[in-house]
C-alpha cells in the first residue's frame, strides 16, 4: 500500500506534499511522490532540468525525516490526472493527496480540471488540500 501525491512546484503542490508526508509517518506506509508533464515544445530541457532539481530536493528531504517514497516524474503525454490514477491503482494506493487552487468557471471550462477527473474517476479516497499562508 501507498500514498501517491501530485507534486507541482507549487503553493499548492508544497501543501499536498507537506500533508502526504504527514500522513506516510503518521501511517508507516510509502509515498510515492508523482510530478506529471504532458511534455511538448513548453516543456524544454531548462523546464525539465529545473523539475528534476527540484524532485532531488524533494527525496532528500524525505530521506532526511525517514520516509519511505519513491518519486517519479512522468513526461509520457498524458495529463496528470491519467497518471496519478494510473500510479494509485499500480501501486494500490490507500489514497491519493492533491493540492487545489480557486478557479473561476471560465478558467474550469477552458483548462479543464485534473483535480475534478482525478476526485471522480479514482477508484481510491482522495484528500484535497489548500495552500495556506506558510506555503
């Protein structure tokens, strides 16, 4: 069994993140930190070095409080919410931890919601949070 986090180097994302890692100590279980890009000409070899950056961080972090995880970052084309539903039923995941921000309706309908797919199609509980002030 694991957690699995959407991990975008985000407020938001640092909120989902920080609450994943709580829960894995708190219930001795992995997280499986996981950072989605669909890829293409806006993701360029300064935007993915920049990411991978950032994931060694995340792991020595975790390494640093004891955390058993194991972090991916995933640039197959899919949207992130493929992937993280994808990695929670491959890993049969106790559930997964997504940050969320305020959209207006215009921006849902433009941009689509991948926290919306990922709350209705997983088949695991999903813990949503907000970034608070500290993020």
């Amino acid at each position: 069994m694991a957690i699995v986090v959407g991990y975008v180097p985000t407020k938001e994302g640092r909120a989902a993140l920080r609450r994943a890692a709580e829960e894995s100590l708190l219930r001795k279980t992995k997280l499986v930190v996981i950072n989605s890009n669909r890829g293409g000409r806006d993701f360029d070899t300064h935007e993915a070095d920049r990411f991978e950056r950032e994931l060694r961080d995340i792991q020595a972090r975790l390494d640093g409080v004891g955390i058993e995880h194991e972090v991916r970052q995933l640039v197959r084309g899919n949207e992130p919410a493929e992937d993280l539903i994808a990695v929670a039923e491959e890993t049969h995941a106790d559930f997964i931890v997504i940050g969320l921000r305020r959209r207006t309706p215009v921006g849902k309908l433009i941009l689509g919601s991948n926290a919306q797919r990922i709350l209705l199609d997983a088949s695991c509980p999903v813990l949503a949070v907000k970034a608070d002030a500290e993020d």
